[in-house]
C-alpha cells in the first residue's frame, strides 16, 4: 500500500520480512560476486593496456631525445625541455602535436601550449637517459637574491 510516496505494510505484510532479508542477502552476494569479477577483469585489462602502451611509447621514441623530451613533459615549456633533449623547440613541439594525436600527452592544466605525458617511461622500464637539468632563469634569479639579502643581513 502506498501513501504519497512511502511504502508502508500492515501485519501479515511484516510476518513476510524474512524471505525478503534472504534476498536481499542473496543481493549483496551477488553483487560481491560482480564486484570480484570487475576487478578481476580491469586487472588484465590494465595488464593488456599497459603492454600495448609500452609497445606504442617503444615504437614511437625511438630516439634518446625522444624519450629525455617525453619524460621532461610535464607542463615544462618547450626551450626548456629542447635544451635537454638536445633539439629545437620546434621539435618539441612537434613531438607534441604527434603524441597527442596518438593519446600520449595530454594538454597541461595549468599552462597553456605546454603538454604533459600520461605514462611513465620508467614505470613502464623502459630506461631514459640521464640528463643534467639546469636551473630556470626564475631559479637562478631567486637564488642570486637569496645570496644577495644574506649577505646584507650579516653587514
């Protein structure tokens, strides 16, 4: 019986509660049942996934300044990662363009015409080539005035 909206149940109704816990029990089973299964199919899903994208990432850095530019693109700028790849920025940016195209980056979030990688190289073993980073123009101009303010302080 309904009485706007609720469901309400007079005695007998009440007396039947028991088979309705047994269901609903068998309800939860069930989906505890579908649970475990979802995890275990997204589980080799990520597996197969991950071996397709190790394959895609082998296949397009070729090159070691591929993978150092891919690794380094994490929202840094294009000069800046050209540097340590050894090419142009407009090679980097090129690579950009290609690695979107294929799902590899991403636009970054927080700077505009820069791009962030999706995966890691390392995470997936495949190795990258150490490089040097040197300090941004910013780092180096804060620590001048860093030095700078310390040794007025000691004056």
């Amino acid at each position: 019986m309904e009485d706007n909206g609720t469901i309400t149940r007079n005695a007998d109704e009440m007396n039947k509660g028991e088979p309705l816990v047994k269901e609903s029990e068998t309800l939860v089973e069930k989906q505890d049942k579908m649970i475990e299964l979802l995890e275990e199919i997204l589980k080799w899903t990520r597996f197969e996934g991950m071996q397709r994208v190790k394959a895609v990432l082998l296949e397009t850095l070729r090159k070691d300044s591929e993978k150092i530019a891919y690794h380094h693109s994490d929202g840094r700028g294009s000069l800046e990662i050209s540097k340590m790849a050894g090419v142009s920025d407009f090679a980097i940016r090129s690579y950009w363009k290609k690695w979107a195209t294929i799902g590899l980056v991403r636009p970054s979030s927080k700077f505009k015409g820069r791009y962030e990688r999706l995966f890691s190289l390392e995470d997936l073993g495949i190795e990258v080539a150490t490089v040097e980073i040197s300090p941004t123009e910013e780092e180096t101009e804060a620590e001048e005035r860093s030095t700078e303010e310390a040794s007025r302080l000691r004056r």
